[in-house]
C-alpha cells in the first residue's frame, strides 16, 4: 500500500476521563508510555475536557450533500475509544512544514514548544495547517481491523500551501513526487 502518495492529516477529539482516552481495545488501560500513537494537549484545564490528537493518512470526501469526510482508525490505537465516544471531532489538513506535528501525533519523540492546537468553530485544531473540518459522528463502520468514521461537517476552512504526503515511507512534497519515479 505504500506506493499510493497519501495525505497527512491530524484527527482531534475531547475526553473528560483522562484514563478513558488510553484504554485499549479491549477496555483495559495502555501501559504509560512517551511513545503511544495519541498526543495530547499539555493538560486538562479543570472544568474543560483534555484535547487529544492522532495522525491519519486514511482521510477523504464522503458526500457534497450533505458534506460528509471519513477518517479509518485502526481499532488497535489509542485514539479509537475516544473517537467512538466523541459528539465532536476535528480534521487538520498538514502543510508541508508540519512534518514534526505529524510526528507528534504518530508518537514520535518530537520537540515541540507551545501548544499545538488552536480554536476554530469552537473546537481544538492543528494550528497553521492548511486545512480545518470540524465534524459531528455521522456513522461508524467496522471494516476489518479499522473502523471508518464518517463525520457531516460543521465548519470547514482552507488556506493556499504545499500539503503534507506520505509516500514509499518517507515524507514528501509535491515536487518531491515528480522525482520519485
């Protein structure tokens, strides 16, 4: 599957239960760990739900009408449970300049600074991505060892730049596939 250029995108999602957001498929908790496959905001806010995120690159249009995107999570990942029990989630399109936010949110050991999120119609982005989608849960489809969340999207925005891709292993921009042969 590695030879098709996919897109790099970051699904956000919000948990009160801050255990919740780590429990494995099968309920039971995640062993702590600094590289699991969820980042997470760098803390909760008391009152406020603790903001998480997962690097996607199964990401594409549903439906123009209604406006329909779906994201596929390996059942296995840390954020599936959280996704499955969010009443909202958020899409980040990444620019070519976010290699290491992709990274980040694939569990990775990055250094980041600041908070990478930032708000856009009331919920939790990626800061500076090319894109943002905001989605209500339409419907989850289990489909072998991933389920497709198909979110209808409540707010949409897009700005100009190179995006992010992913192709035979290794991060890559536009110019980049060209040379690829």
């Amino acid at each position: 599957m590695g030879r098709f250029a996919t897109g790099i995108t970051v699904v956000t999602m919000r948990s009160s239960d801050p255990e919740g957001a780590f429990a494995g498929p099968d309920g039971a908790p995640w062993p702590a760990s600094p590289e699991g496959a969820l980042a997470a905001s760098a803390g909760p806010t008391p009152g406020r739900p603790r903001t998480y995120g997962i690097t996607v690159n199964a990401f594409m249009s549903v439906s123009l009408d209604p406006p329909l995107v779906a994201v596929s999570i390996d059942k296995r990942a840390r954020a599936h449970g959280t996704l499955s029990a969010s009443e909202r989630f958020g899409i980040s399109v990444l620019s070519s300049a976010q290699e290491h936010l992709s990274d980040l949110f694939a569990g990775r050991p990055v250094k980041q600074r600041g908070e990478p999120f930032e708000e856009f119609a009331g919920f939790p982005v990626v800061a500076g991505a090319l894109a943002h989608i905001v989605c209500r849960p339409h419907q989850a489809v289990e489909m072998g060892d991933h389920t497709i969340f198909v979110g209808e999207v409540e707010a949409l925005r897009a700005t100009e730049g190179e995006p992010l891709l992913f192709f035979r292993g290794a991060y890559r921009t536009l110019p980049d596939l060209t040379l690829a042969r």
